[in-house]
C-alpha cells in the first residue's frame, strides 16, 4: 500500500501523469493500493496499449484524490490495460463535497473499468487458447 497524497483538496502543481504510473506498475508488482494525486486530464490513447505490455493485477484500489480528469472514457482504457483489477475510490474530504465535477468523472472511470478489463481478458485468453490470428489488413480470421 501506498499512499501520496496530501491533506485536504487542492492538487499539487505538478502531479505525476498516469503514463508515469506503469513505472509503478512494473517496479511494484505487489502494490495493492495506491492514493496519489495523478494529471488525467490530457490521456491520449492510440491504437498501442497504454501501458506498453506492463500489467499490474495486484492494484485493487486507486484513490486519485481530486485529481483533475477530463476524458473519462480514456482514462479507463488506460486503467483496464494497465491496472485491470483497480477500483476507483474517492477518499471524503470534510467540508468538501463529492458532487464536483472531477469526482462524477471518477466515479464514471470505476465503472466503465470492470467492463473494458472483462473486454481485455476475453481477448486475452482468446488469443491465447484459440489461436485467433490477425490479417494484415486488421480483421480477425476467425475460421
């Protein structure tokens, strides 16, 4: 377990990016938990895995604080490929409200990674145990 984040609401000036999290994700294979300020508020997400390959199954629970987020849906393809097993938890703040903007999109993040790790597993295994192979032109050969 770890825990970085600092008391009360307002965000660091310079929070680690979640592109800065996977160093986490293959340094500490055993990291269970993790509360840290993060900048998810510019993810891109291109057509390579974000965390390169590296996979941590052993995060269970991310508290990003208030960590400032713009783009929801990348940010839990980010978080399926590299922490799949992670819940989003937001730690309550006294005299904060957890209505705010930034918190809803949280919230969002934790629900739409269940179902995109499920997405990812599927494929995984299926690659795996099916030998499902891809043509050059990207479409599965299924047969």
């Amino acid at each position: 377990e770890l825990e970085l984040e600092p008391e009360g609401h307002e965000v660091p000036s310079n929070p680690p990016t979640l592109k800065e999290l996977v160093h986490l994700a293959e340094y500490c294979p055993n990291l269970n938990a993790l509360s840290i300020w993060v900048d998810a508020s510019d993810v891109q997400i291109d057509n390579g895995r974000p965390g390169r390959g590296i996979v941590s199954e052993s995060l269970e629970a991310f508290a990003p604080g208030f960590s400032p987020i713009d783009n929801t849906e990348a940010v839990a393809i980010f978080f399926s490929d590299v922490f799949p097993n992670a819940g989003i938890g937001i730690i309550p703040v006294e005299g904060f409200g957890a209505n705010t903007p930034d918190i809803q999109k949280w919230d969002n993040v934790s629900d739409l990674i269940g179902l995109l790790s499920q997405v990812r597993k599927q494929e995984r295994w299926s690659q795996k145990h099916d030998g499902v192979q891809t043509t050059n032109q990207g479409a599965k050969n299924l047969y």
